[in-house]
C-alpha cells in the first residue's frame, strides 16, 4: 500500500465488502485466498462472509438465492443475512474495482496484524517459551497479504512490451568458469527467480563446488551469505580461507599472518565484497527460519545479496512433514526456489544422488536421490564425480543433467587442487578450442 493512501471507515469498509463478496465474482476471485470471517467485527457480516467463502471454495461461483437459502440452515444465520441486506440499503452500489480492491487489501492486513498482536499476546500470557520464528511468519504473513495480481502478459495487444523484453540484455553474475557461463549462456540471472543445483554421490565434492561458486561470486565484488546445514561456520571458513588464499587448509593455522594480509588487501581491492556464514544443525530449520534470517542480516548490515548459496537442500526441515521423502523434499525445493523472487537474487544449492550414481561417470537425473521433485522444481542441475584415477591427477568433472537456460548435455573436466579445495579451469590449447568443445558436445549427444 501506498503511504499517501486515504484512510477509510473500516466498520463502514465491511458492509461494502459484504456487497460485493454477494454480488461481485471478479472481486471475490481476487479476495478468496486472503479474507477470513475473524476480519469483521459485525457479527452478522461474519456469519454472511463465512457461508459465501464456504460455498465458493467448493463450488468456484457466487451462491445464486435459491443456493444462498440452502446453505442458511439456522435461524441466526437467516437473520443476519436478512439485516445485512438491509444495510446495502444506504450504499452507493457502484465502485471503482481497482480502488475497491486496494482498499480491500489494506483492511486485510489492518485486521491480520490486529489478529497477529492478540494471538501473540495470549501466547506469552499462557507459555513461557515461545517460538520467536513462529511469531515473525505469523505477522509476515499479516503483513505480506495482496490482492493486487498481475494478470501476465497480453500476447497480441502488448507485442511492443515483448519485443522490448526481448531486446532487453538480461543481467548475469559470471560463475567464474568459463565453461560453465556458456553453458547458463553468461551466467547465473542476476537478478534471481532461479534455482542452481550441483548433485553428486556422498563425498564427490559438492560443498568443494559451492565454496568455490561463493567465492568466485565475491571475486567479482559482490556480496554472498552461504548457509550451512552439514558443516560447522568454523569448518566451511577454513575451506573458503583455503579457496580464497590458495593456502593449503592444513597450513591455516601456521600462515595466519599470510592469511589476514590476504584477507586485508582482498578488502581493499573488492570494497563491496561480503561474505557470511552462517550454520544451522541439519533438519533443525525451514526455509520460512532461513528467509527471516536473511531478512534480519539484509536490515542489520544494510547489504543486498548478489546470490545465496546453500549447502543443503535435503537438510532444510520441510514446514509441513508429510514423511513422504518426494513430498517433502519438492516443498522445500519450491520454497527455496522461492528465495531467489524475494531476494532478487539466484540460490545455489546442492543434493545427493542415489546408489544408483556411485562408480557412474556423468550420472543422469534419475539418480537424484529422494525426490525427484527437487529436479523438477530447480532450473539448472549438474552432477559432480571423480573416479579414483581421477582423485590422483587432481581432476574433478561436471555433467548437465539439466539446463532451462541453454544446451542440456555435455560434461567438463576441472582441475582441482586437494591440498587448497580450490577448482580451476584447465587451461590448455586442446580444451579452449571452441570447435573441439562443440565436437565433444555433439559425441556426448549421440552417445546418450
């Protein structure tokens, strides 16, 4: 809402909306999912609000009379759809539906945050230890209800705004491989609605590839909360120490010196580079816990998130347990996914691949493990393995399993360095040769 919004008389407000809840479908589409009886203070509207709500859930239309009568089964009910309809008596019966539904929505939350501050204040009354998370999702929610839906686009009456749309250069945050980037045709969306997924059997390197993505991003002056699920803040730190500084992670302790005259001059030279780790014991949060906490460090350390990276996805606690592992694991993909609209920003995330994947070279997408969801709900996933021939040479390999951003096949070899967890691009004539690449694509394709 707009703070120059007028006010409104909102014990009058319930009697309009009364009205047109009786009589308007387009306005009661538009009001369904957000209105609640508890918002009305005449007892009368309520009881009306209630049946109408009721009827147009399980039948998608707006009660004729003869219907409304059947579904009036007491007499209180009879009464107070009686002196209801007598109050439409003094109305003006004619509105501006944009401004109705404006104000509409303002009486909303006026009256989900009233209901928030008295169910709170009789939670504190009566418990002692009250969950704080559970307080914040409930005024968010108050607070985040609209009515205002965008109806998409108009594709014969707005081509101009397509054509613009299309001319439009969409802005990308480099993964800091190049293979990669031509793979996401330049890189991550910057400006977020995706989610990337890395998979790979148990100790492939998956937290290896999302450090490293974290710290190829603040490479390039940006900023980046990664969040822990599997490893201790302590733990992942020492890694991104390593992967930053190219110091060998058992050397930290001793080169600490090194360590802080890198970190110094990196300030220096990426003013606007941040980095934050923050660590959660696994299945302990929800999505719904990680985005107010991504909130509270947005408004405490005044930053905006150039990408969130999470490690990992089947160690966040789904909101509603269901028991069912594709249930479960697909909600909290598509909340995750989520992230990524309200933070404007692309959330990187990582899986386990099944049994099915282990000694496999380039594991397809069956082999997720879990839930299949998380592949349907993600954008982009690419598996990670190595053989043990590999390990030796210091090689480490990428497979797209799939890509709405571009070409979906096709696998890369990196090298990497153990002793630093640090992962390059191998840079060598051979393998920057576009037209070998594109010839490996091609025999990767028909080899499938």
């Amino acid at each position: 809402m707009n703070n120059n919004s007028l006010s409104i008389d909102t014990e009058f407000f319930e009697n309009i909306i009364a009205f047109n809840t009786l009589t308007n479908e387009t306005y009661l589409t538009a009001i369904i999912d957000a209105v609640k009886p508890s918002f009305f203070k005449n007892d009368d509207i309520r009881e009306v609000i209630s049946v109408i709500t009721k009827y147009f859930q399980k039948y998608n239309k707006i009660p004729n009379t003869t219907e409304l009568k059947l579904h009036l089964v007491t007499d209180s009910q009879k009464n107070a759809f009686k002196r209801v309809v007598a109050s439409f008596k003094q109305l003006d019966t004619k509105y501006n539906l944009d401004s109705l539904i404006e104000n509409t929505e303002k009486f909303f939350k006026e009256r989900a945050i009233y209901d928030a501050v008295l169910e709170t204040a009789n939670k504190y009354s009566q418990e002692s230890n009250i969950d704080t998370n559970e307080t914040l999702e409930l005024f968010e929610k108050a607070c985040g209800i609209s009515l205002v839906d965008d109806l998409g686009l108009d594709y014969f009456n707005e081509i101009d705004k397509h054509i613009k749309q299309l001319q439009k250069v969409e802005k990308k945050l480099s993964t800091g491989w190049r293979w990669l980037d031509a793979k996401l045709s330049g890189g991550f969306l910057a400006d977020g609605r995706a989610m990337y997924t890395f998979c790979g059997v148990t100790n492939s390197g998956k937290s290896i590839v999302l450090g490293n993505l974290a710290t190829n991003i603040i490479a390039q002056d940006k900023t980046v909360p990664v969040i822990s699920l599997e490893m201790s803040e302590d733990v992942y730190t020492q890694r991104i120490d390593s992967q930053l500084t190219r110091i060998p992670i058992n050397n930290l302790r001793s080169e600490v010196t090194n360590l802080k005259s890198f970190v110094n001059n990196f300030k220096k030279t990426h003013r606007n580079a941040r980095l934050f780790v923050k660590e959660y014991p696994p299945k302990s949060v929800t999505v719904n816990h990680i985005k107010a906490y991504l909130q509270k460090l947005q408004l405490k350390k005044g930053v905006k998130f150039d990408a969130i990276v999470m490690d990992y996805v089947n160690l966040i606690q789904p909101t509603v347990v269901t028991g069912h592992s594709y249930t479960d694991v697909k909600l909290v993909s598509e909340q995750l996914r989520a992230l990524s609209y309200i933070f404007k920003c692309p959330v990187i995330t990582c899986t386990q691949l099944g049994r099915t994947a282990f000694d496999e070279l380039n594991p397809g997408l069956e082999t997720t493990s879990e839930s299949i969801g998380l592949s349907m709900t993600t954008d982009f996933q690419a598996s990670i393995w190595s053989n043990d021939e590999d390990k030796e040479l210091g090689v480490i390999h990428m497979g797209i399993q799939k890509n709405r951003f571009g070409i979906n096949y096709g696998s890369h070899a990196f090298k990497i360095d153990y002793k630093t967890l640090a992962i390059d691009e191998i840079d060598d004539d051979f393998t920057e040769n576009t037209e070998v690449v594109e010839v490996e694509n091609q025999l990767e394709k028909l080899l499938k």
